[in-house]
C-alpha cells in the first residue's frame, strides 16, 4: 500500500463550484499532515496544516479521521488561480521527513 | 519573508559528471533537506540533515549522493557521477524546531538534465 494515496484527477470545475479532494495515509502512527500546492514546475508551498478537530481558512476547509487514517480538502467558490495541484503530506520518522501523495490535479474555468 | 534560495535554477551536464547543487537555508533554521520530484511523479525524500550529519536518508540517496554543510550558511547535494535517471527537479528544504506543525519552506527548485 502506498504510504499516501490521492486520486490523481484531473478535477475540471467551473469558476465558483465546490470542489473536495481525498487523501489516505498508510501509517497509523503519523502526527501531523497538510495540504500543500504545487503550480506546475514550481515548488510545492503549504497551503494549510490539517488538525484532528478541522480547520478552515478561508475558503479552504481541511478535515482530519485518524480512525480511518482519510484527510480532506475542501475549496468553496473556486478561483480560475485555484487552478495548481493539491499535495497531500504527512509528516514521519524520528527525523520528521515529509511523505508526499502523487497530487490531485485541479482545472478551474471560467 | 524568509526565503531558502537554490542555485543554478537549471544545470544540464552530461552522464557521468559531477554536479553540485546549492541551496542557502533560512538563516535561524536547524534542520534541512533535499527532496526530488521526477517529471509528472511525485515529490520524494533524499535526505535529512541536522547537527552537521546525515539525520535519515532515503534508499534513493546511494554511494552517488551526499551532502554537506561547508560554511553555516550553504547546504549542498552533490552527484559523484549523474546518471540520466537522475534528470529531476531538485528541491532544498529548512525548517526550525517550532516549523513542524506548521510546514517547512522550500526552495524553487534545480531542475537537472542529465544527457
């Protein structure tokens, strides 16, 4: 099983939609977890951290299940410069290594 | 805002040679990274670096690899002998004690090409 997995997408929604992406992570141990962003050939960026009782900022809601070991994402009244790729990471090892999903890749339109 | 900053932003050599990519962390941060990301897949781990040592490292980071720390202030992967699978975007990260909970920074990136 991959230690963090995402649906690749691509998600194509039009200017204003609701938009909700999914993430599973495999190590019942991980403490902590974000959601990052990646514009295409540029560096990934935090976009926010995830905490067990939810966090929003803004129009982005982030959810945490550590019972079924699942994270989300949630981005309301989406922006053609949402358009980027949703990273979701967790943080393990005695050494605090980040672990990387694939992405899931969002298309936004007007 | 702080910034960790990486150079050269492009570096094409051929297979074989070496190449030494540079990464200048944010100034007040303890621990560092090399992470990469192969075209069109995800973004790996290489390498931790805290207290002027190898803190972890992944089964990518072999023989070829290594990092150093040589002045306090740049943090440097070096490839002894670059193969062409090691074409890849090459990300440094830092990040301090009190970074964890809220994400480490990372550079723009080197992008290799090994031809």
């Amino acid at each position: 099983r991959k230690e963090v997995e995402q649906d690749p997408g691509p998600f194509n929604v039009p200017e204003g939609a609701t938009v909700a992406f999914n993430c599973t992570y495999s190590n019942s141990a991980s403490q902590s977890f974000f959601w990052y962003r990646q514009d295409c050939r540029k560096e990934p960026k935090l976009l926010m951290s995830v905490y067990s009782s939810g966090n929003e900022d803004g129009r982005f809601t982030a959810q945490l299940n550590r019972a079924s070991q699942y994270i989300s994402l949630l981005i309301r009244d989406s922006k053609l410069s949402d358009s980027a790729t949703y990273l979701c990471v967790v943080l393990s090892g005695g050494y605090n290594k980040l672990i990387f999903g694939a992405g899931t890749r969002l298309a936004v339109h007007p | 805002e702080p910034e960790v900053t990486q150079t050269p932003s492009h570096q094409v050599t051929q297979m074989g040679q070496e190449v030494i990519l540079r990464c200048v962390p944010i100034s007040n941060h303890l621990y560092f990274y090399w992470y990469r990301q192969i075209l069109g897949q995800k973004v790996e781990f290489l390498v931790s670096f805290y207290n002027n040592e190898i803190s972890e490292k992944s089964e990518i980071f072999d023989d070829q690899f290594s990092v150093e720390r040589p002045d306090g202030s740049n943090f440097t992967l070096k490839i002894r002998s670059t193969k062409l699978e090691d074409s890849a975007m090459y990300f440094c990260a830092s990040v301090d004690e009190q970074g964890y909970s809220g994400g480490y920074t990372f550079g723009s990136g080197t992008r290799l090409t090994v031809v």
